[in-house]
C-alpha cells in the first residue's frame, strides 16, 4: 500500500492507498520537537486505529507545510517504507500535471498544489476546490490544469461560544463570496468542492452548491505519486 501523509501546523493527515482506493485514513496531533523516529511511531499507531495493519508500505508521497519538520518527515517515511519502495517529497522537481499561473508559483504551498491536483482530477476540468483545517485554504482551476489563483483565509476556530457567536455562519458566508468571486473570475459555473476537518460542519450552512469531497488533499498526493512512479517507469 502507499503512504500519504499531509504535515500541516497543528495536525498531520495520513492515508494507505491500495491502488485508487483509500482504505484508512488517520490524524495524529503536529509536533514539532519530534524525532523522526517518534513521527513515524505516531503515524503508524493512528493507521493502526485506523483499521491498518503493521506491514511495510510500498511507497509515500508526503507534503509539508512546516520547514523545521520537512526533512524529518521525510526520514519517518523512510521508516515506514519497505526497503527499495520509492519516497516523494512534493517540491521543486516533481511532475504534478499543473501548469501554475499564480502571481507567485515559487510561493504556492505543496498543500494547495495537493489539493489543486486532487480537484483537477475529479473535476477534469475548470473548477474551485477549499480545505478547511487550520486555515482555510482555496484554488481555483482553469482550463488544461491552469492553476489560476489560490487564497488562504483564517481557520475555523470552535468554541461553544464561538457557535453561539455565530461563526459558523460566518464562515460559511465567507466561503459563499469566495466561491462566488472564484467563479466568476473563471467565467463558468464550475463545480465547487469542499473538504478538510471542518467541512461536513460548515457545508450545511453554505448557500453555493457545495459538494463534500472528503480526503481531497490526500488523493491529490496520490494522484501525484502515481503520476510521478508512471513517469520514471516509462523512462528506464
């Protein structure tokens, strides 16, 4: 199976695929004085919870949004693969199939190009995709896998009294502009997808026809794995 694993700020994201299909899923809490060795320990009994079992996994693609865990990610996914199993780290150098067009490429984040490519697969076409974790993150795809624009938006912070202030009507709101302005700047209806922690919560709030895409993030990263593997194959 292939590990996928997403280290956000506050929360890492892993997934075992068995070819297309996700068969676990786990969060574990971000560290960021881990070893590589505690990493790799935390991942491995959150999948294990999960439904996974203990056997070395074929491959991993990872995405990393804090520096300081970068390499140590890396060497914990290292300890999880079976000798010989290939590790992609999303950076510089790897294929994605997106065609950047940001004001900044150098500066878009591997989580939004993961998410990007993990809504341009289900889409196959123009459309806008926004993860809701510890901020909220947005992409917005054009035609031929044109990455037109990204955002990243304050998170949903929840408190009972956050709820009674009203702030998941707040940032479903915020989510219906964003939506709104995204589309237009596209010039199409497209499809608008939705995903990440809090999602499921604030989706029933939303005006836009929002479609809940679980995992969005993590299949992105598949997709991207599979995509690079496919190459380096074709060309031995």
């Amino acid at each position: 199976m292939l590990l996928v694993l997403n280290v956000g700020n506050t929360a890492i994201s892993a997934g075992a695929f068995a070819g297309e299909e996700l068969r676990f899923v786990a969060q574990t809490a971000t560290c960021k004085g881990a070893t590589a060795f505690d990493l790799a320990l935390h991942i491995r009994q959150a999948l294990a919870l999960a439904g996974g079992g203990e056997e070395p996994f074929s491959g991993a693609v990872l995405s990393c949004v804090v520096p300081s865990l970068r390499q140590v990610a890396a060497e914990a996914a290292a300890l999880l693969v079976r000798p010989g199993g290939r590790r992609l780290v999303l950076g510089p150098g790897v294929k994605t199939g997106l065609d950047i067009r940001t004001q900044n490429p150098a500066a878009t984040g591997s989580d939004l190009v993961a998410l990007a490519v993990g809504a341009m697969t289900l889409a196959g076409g123009p459309c806008a995709a926004f993860s809701l974790g510890t901020a909220t993150a947005a992409v917005a795809l054009g035609e031929g896998g044109a990455l037109r624009g990204t955002a990243v938006m304050p998170g949903l912070a929840l408190s009972l009294e956050a709820l009674r202030g009203g702030l998941l009507h707040g940032h479903a709101a915020m989510l219906d502009g964003m939506a709104e302005r995204l589309q237009e700047a596209l010039g199409t209806d497209c499809p608008l997808y939705l995903c990440g922690r809090w999602a499921a919560l604030v989706q029933p709030y939303c005006r836009a026809p929002f479609l809940l895409k679980e995992h969005l993030l993590l299949r992105g990263l598949a997709a991207i794995y599979r995509k690079n593997t496919a190459e380096r194959r074709g060309g031995e």
